[in-house]
C-alpha cells in the first residue's frame, strides 16, 4: 500500500508489482501500449467532441492542451504504480482509438483503497465489442500480472453502453453515490479477480 495526501486526510491505495511486459498488451484487434507524445493530437479529436464527454466528470470537452496534460498525467500514473490506462489502438491500421486501462480513483476517496477499470473510445469507434475487449484483456492483466484482488468501475447514471461493459466484465453492482465535486449521481461496480 501506498499512502497519499487527499485534501486534509491520508488515504492508502494497492500498489502493484511492474510486470516486464505490463506496459503493453493485444487482442486479436488491438494494441494496448504506453502512451506516446504524439497520440496528443489524435486523441484531443475525441476529448473534443461533446458526446464522447458526456459523461467524463461534468461533461466539458477539453482543448489539446488539456489533453495533453492529461495524457502527461496519465503517464506518471504508470511510474508511480506499475500499472495505468493504456493507449489503445487498431491492430490492423495503426490508428488511436482511445483508452482502456487501471487508475486509482482518487475523486472519489469513499471506495478507496481501489482500482478502477475504465475505458474511453472515440464515438466511431462505439458498437463494435473494442472496449469489451480492450477491457477484458486488462482484466486478464490485472489479474494474472499485476495481482491484484479486486477491481471497481465507475458508471455515471445515463451511460447505459458503459454499464453495459461493466456487466460483460461480470462485474456487480456495488452501491451507489454521488460525484463529489458535480454531484452527478454513480454506481460503483466490482469484482473480485
């Protein structure tokens, strides 16, 4: 465990071993590897669009900058814990498509200590089983490689294709809350691993 500093108190989340291969994965159609400078721009196309947003935190689109801070984020995440979101592309042409992958969900210090699983694709890229399978693999990674014993996910209210994703997972509908900072009500899967 490791402990970190949210607001005026102390909270401890897994730690996990890095595996030697941990920062990469395929399925038959996808890779999921570390992030690279240049995804920035392709995948600031998605955090652009207001129905890819929609349900990320308040809804708000972000710029390429922003974007790209969070990517920087996002790739620290993989320094500190051994384990992140993973860029996720198409096998066959090379193209981002989005992300899947683990985080510790520090905006919400009620379910802590956890891991989420969570995923995000650019809109041409929904209906087609990628984030199931994207997030399957992770599931398999975090299992086998990472070990750790228990994942949750985090479903905004509305985002029924999420939820939907959860259940493939054969997550379990946990509890339910509020987001802190927007108050938009949530549903807190789980599985055991």
């Amino acid at each position: 465990m490791a402990t970190y500093a949210l607001g005026w108190y102390e909270v401890d989340v897994p730690e996990s071993p890095r595996s030697l291969d941990a920062t990469s994965l395929t399925t038959p159609r996808l890779l999921l590897r570390q992030w690279r400078d240049d995804d920035a721009d392709a995948f600031a196309a998605f955090t652009a669009d207001p129905e890819v947003m929609r349900y990320i935190h308040d809804g708000s689109t972000l710029d390429r900058a922003a974007t790209g801070a969070r990517i920087a984020l996002w790739q620290r995440h993989w320094e500190e814990h051994g384990f992140g979101l993973y860029a996720v592309e198409l096998r066959e042409t090379g193209e981002l498509i989005g992300f899947t992958g683990l985080a510790v969900p520090l905006f919400l210090p009620e379910i802590l200590p956890a891991v989420e699983i969570g995923w995000r694709l650019g809109r041409p890229y929904w209906g087609k089983g990628l984030a199931t399978e994207a997030a399957r693999a992770v599931v398999d990674r975090a299992r086998t490689d990472f070990g750790l014993k228990r994942l949750v996910s985090i479903h905004i209210v509305g985002n029924e294709a999420s939820a939907r994703v959860m259940v493939k997972l054969g997550m379990r509908l946990e509890r339910e809350t509020v987001q802190p900072d927007t108050g938009r009500p949530l549903r807190i899967y789980a599985m055991d691993l």
